[in-house]
C-alpha cells in the first residue's frame, strides 16, 4: 500500500468518525444533544513582527458558568513552525487539530528530501542563551532545509472540514506560523469555515471585543519581537479584566525562519 493510499483510508476514517450521528450536536428536533460541553470562551491573538509571527492565548476554559480548567493550552503546535490557536467548543477544537496534525505531518515527509542531513549545521543547540525575555519556557530550533506544506494548503484543509461539518464541528481557529516561501502568514477559519487572510494581526474569542480597538491604536508594522510581546500582554490582560470567560495566565509563541520560543505570564 503507498503512502498516497494510506493516506486516504486514514481520512476516510476520519470523515466517519465526524459524520457519525451520534456526534451531532442536535437531533431532529433541533434540541442540543449534549447540553453543557467545555467551551473556551477565550481570547487569542495572532500578530506579525519584524522577523516572525507571535501567538497569544489565555488559559481558562469553561462549562457553563464553571470554570473546569484555569491553566489550559489554547496553542496547538501542528509543525514545528506552524501553530493553531483554538476558541469555541474545546471537544471539537481538540479533535480538528489531530486531525490536521496528521495531514501536516504526512505531507512533511512526502515533502522531505532524500539523504543525509547536511554537515556543520550550526543548528546544534536547542537553547538560545542570548534570550531577552525572563519568562520563556522552551526554545527550540528551526532546520529550514527541511521542505514543509504551504501554510495556505493547511488553511484550506482547515476550511474545507470545518465547513463541510460546520453542523456537527463548533469552533473557529487561527492558522499562524512561519512559510519559508512566504515569510509569516496568518489565517482565519471561522465558525461555519469561511477562511480569511490576514495582514498583520488578528484577535478573536469573547475578550476580543474588548481590545480589537487597543490593538488598532498601538500596533504599528515592523514592530519587534519584545514589543509586539509586551503589546500582547496588555491585550490579554484588559481582556481578563473584562471578560468573564477569558482567565488564567497567558501563553505565547513566537515563530521566525530559525526557531521557536515559548512563553508564560503571570497575569
């Protein structure tokens, strides 16, 4: 069997598992199936810097008026330079990013050149000791010898799931990371799959009402990376402050040609 074949009998599981029945959220009736799921009401934000593109996410998910987790991953990595954020239903969010994790994966190494890796890689070292920032949690670095799938190709696999099963999937995602062809590239896949390009930054979720007008004032194009950090941080915070459903600590990603670096605050 090649790889081509087995890829297709894994999706065709895949829509399966999505089209089944049981996985509705609301019979024939139109009354909710599953009433009370985890949801992220959440704030994210995606937004391009001078060398890259940054992720920002808050960590509260909720059930109902519950709050079930204070400090969860909103921050899905499905490349090593390319990343999901995710709001709405957490169940469906979780399930779509496997799924696209897999097709990511599976197009890397029909992409990946034959051969040894090449001698005297000066990307040896897994820290970057010369770091700013007190709060980074992990770096790691980028090889970008290595040939992966086109941001936008993932973007439109996203788009076409979410809207072909945009009666049974509840959750809107942002595609973001970094195309060696490209440079950084943001995507929007909204609720019911409508798939937008953006230009330089992008905040959705129930707290992104409260700082989209913040965000338009300070941003300016060619920002660094510190500053778009910090310029996140206040967004995230004023999001908390006046948004119920947004909480916890915040997390981030950045993302440029040469390597990965991952953040908390304490908000």
């Amino acid at each position: 069997m090649t790889d081509l074949e087995s890829s297709i009998g894994a999706y065709s599981n895949v829509e399966k598992l999505l089209s089944n029945e049981n996985d509705f959220l609301f019979n024939s009736s139109g009354v909710e199936k599953h009433p009370g799921g985890v949801d992220m009401g959440t704030t994210i934000i995606a937004m391009k810097f001078n060398d890259g593109v940054l992720l920002a996410a808050d960590s509260r998910t909720s059930s109902g008026q519950l709050v079930v987790n204070r400090v969860a991953r909103k921050i899905t990595r499905l490349l090593p330079s390319v990343f999901m954020l995710r709001s709405g239903s957490a169940a469906d969010s979780q399930t779509l990013s496997t799924i696209l994790r897999y097709h990511a994966q599976s197009l890397r190494q029909q992409l990946r050149r034959g051969g040894r890796g090449h001698v005297g890689s000066n990307l040896n070292m897994d820290v970057d000791t010369n770091d700013s920032l007190d709060n980074v949690t992990h770096t790691y670095k980028l090889d970008d010898t290595v040939q992966g799938p086109p941001i936008k190709a993932l973007a439109t696999v996203t788009h076409n799931l979410v809207h072909q099963y945009r009666n049974v999937l509840y959750c809107g995602v942002i595609l973001a990371g970094y195309d060696f062809v490209n440079g950084p590239e943001i995507y929007n896949i909204t609720l019911g799959g409508t798939l937008v390009e953006i230009e330089d930054f992008l905040a959705t979720g129930s707290g992104s009402g409260f700082i989209v007008a913040y965000l338009q004032s300070n941003y300016k194009k060619n920002m660094n990376r510190d500053e778009c950090l910090n310029l996140l941080k206040k967004a995230i915070e004023y999001a908390v402050l006046n948004d119920n459903s947004s909480g916890g600590i915040m997390r981030a990603v950045s993302v440029s040609r040469t390597s990965v670096n991952e953040y908390y605050f304490v908000l």
